[in-house]
C-alpha cells in the first residue's frame, strides 16, 4: 500500500495492485501496521468533526492509549491483503480494516477490566482502567465500538451503500450476542463463575470460535466483501477465516503456557490459574501444535484457487502459528 491515509479523498476507488510486494512477510506486516496506526491517529484526533458537540480531552487521551503505539494490526491487515489480492479497493479496505481494529482494542479494554481478567498490562504498557480509572475505561470501550461503525457506515471511504451495509451488518454479527461478546460470556462461564461447568473439545471450539475466531473470520470475509469477491470466493475466504482464528487462538494459548510476560507484554499462565477452556488442556501442547498445522493447511487449500496472489495470505497463516508475542 503506497498512498498515506491523508490522501483519501470521497469517492476515491484506487486499487491496490494484486501482485504481492518482494519485501519479507514481517516488513509488509509493518508496513500496513504503520498505514493502519497513521489513519487510526486521524480518526482519534481531538478536534471536533462534523456533527459532533465536543471531544472530552480525557476520553480522547485514554482512547488514544487504548489503541495507538502497539499491536501486529493483523485484523485489519487480513482485510486489507485479502482486498488487495482481489483487485479491491484500497480505501475501502483500510477504512474496513481499521474499524475492526476499533473493536479489537475495545474488546481488550473491556477484557482487561477487573469484573473480567483483571490485567495490568497491556501491549508493555499500563492497561486504560490503570492508566485512567474504570469508568473512564468503560466508556472508552463504548466511544471505540460505535466509532467503528461510524467509519464502516461514512460514504467517505465507501461510496457503494450496499457494500457499507454489508459490512455494518458483519462486523455487528461478529462482534456481537453471536459473535465475541458471546464468547467472552461464554469463556467468564467456564471458569466456573456461575455454577459448574465441564467443556469438552467441541464446547471449547465453539466458545473460541465465537471469542476470538469470529472477529478474525471478519475480518477476511471484510476485504472479500471490499473486493467484491463472488459467493463461491466468499465462501473459501470464509474457510479460510475460520481456520486461521483457530490456530490463532491455539497459539495464543500456547504462548500463555510458554511465553514471558516481558515478552507478551502482559499477564501470562492466568488463563491456566482461572481453569479457562483451552485446546492446550484438552490436546496437550504437542496436540495443540499439530492442531494448528493442521489448520495451516486448511488456510492453504482454501485460498489455493488464487495461486501466486493468495501468498500473502498463506504466509500470515503460517505466521499465525509461528509468531513468538
């Protein structure tokens, strides 16, 4: 991606090239997390935009702690490769992208929280309710979400209406009752917070497909729908979601179990301590790591239709599972 988020103007359809860059995986990851961070800081601003009263100064400051200066952005990097394999547009994708990344940080505000997983640290920085307070927290999670949908639903970076709708509707599908919100009251149920619980392998697939897979599934289905991928190409891109949410997930719990807090820049073994459902406690952590190879080639065969152009996205599967924070 070469343009800068400054240059977007309305109506704007530029098309990001489908050959994939030669620079290494890791640089193209930094580069699209650098386009995705210049834009996110466009948005949280503390001038007042059009149709607004005001920006509170503290809401502005703790949101801006809350999503800038850290993170891969592989949500809204997905969103964006997979439009840019496709021929899409690019300002639909990175505006997509970054909406997603909106409730991403939301979520992690929230899961942060002390009624939640009570952590400190976040991204090798004090989490926003330690920053700032818990209300202040609570309300930056909220201002976060509907920002989100602000941006998907702005003619701005998406001129076509019916695409804008779509992806309001996906993005609220996959955050919501169904999605991740479901799955994180799903997740405080499995440590036993309300009554006995014992949950088998499919119980735990659902509970993170629903927590975490949901929002990663998105965020591929986004740029396909940016793209303006057919059903059939909506469909593989959707397995390959799915199955890359898994890994991720699975590889989440595995540096939990392996990885140092100064490493990971939080909290580690805490979901061990809290009895939280894991593959890693079901398969083992040899299991788990053959799971997740497993899963890397359900991504592979799923995006094999796009030879040479789906490398990227072959690339950020196995990345998926190799990544060490």
């Amino acid at each position: 991606m070469t343009s800068t988020p400054g240059s977007h103007t309305q109506g704007s359809h530029a098309s990001v090239k489908a050959d994939a860059p030669g620079d290494a995986f890791s640089h193209r990851l930094g580069t699209v997390a650098d386009t995705v961070e210049a834009y996110l800081a466009e948005r949280l601003t503390p001038e007042t935009q059009a149709g607004e009263i005001t920006r509170p100064a503290r809401l502005m400051e703790a949101m801006r702690h809350a999503v800038l200066g850290g993170g891969k952005r592989l949500r809204p990097f997905l969103a964006i490769e997979t439009a840019r394999m496709l021929g899409g547009s690019e300002t639909g994708a990175l505006a997509a992208g970054s909406g997603i990344e909106l409730v991403h940080c939301y979520s992690l505000v929230h899961d942060d929280m002390p009624a939640m997983d009570d952590d400190d640290m976040r991204r090798g920085k004090p989490t926003v309710h330690k920053a700032y307070d818990e209300a202040t927290a609570i309300l930056v999670g909220d201002a976060l979400q509907t920002l989100a949908f602000e941006i998907l639903a702005d003619s701005t970076w998406q001129p076509d209406p019916a695409i804008r709708a779509d992806l309001v509707l996906g993005l609220a599908k996959a955050s919501g009752l169904g999605g991740m919100v479901g799955g994180q009251l799903l997740d405080l149920g499995a440590e036993g917070r309300f009554g006995p619980v014992s949950l088998d392998v499919d119980d735990t697939l659902q509970l993170q497909a629903m927590k975490t897979g949901a929002i990663l599934a998105f965020s591929v289905e986004a740029g396909a729908i940016v793209g303006g991928a057919s059903p059939d190409q909506r469909k593989a891109l959707l397995r390959y979601g799915h199955a890359l949410g898994q890994a991720f997930q699975i590889a989440d719990d595995i540096l939990d179990r392996e990885a140092s807090p100064e490493a990971m820049g939080k909290a580690t073994g805490k979901d061990k301590e809290a009895g939280k459902a894991t593959l890693v406690d079901r398969l083992g952590l040899d299991g788990a790591r053959a799971e997740c190879d497993r899963l890397v080639g359900v991504c592979e065969e799923a995006v094999s239709a796009w030879g040479d152009r789906a490398e990227t996205l072959r690339q950020a599967a196995r990345f998926t599972v190799a990544r060490k924070v």
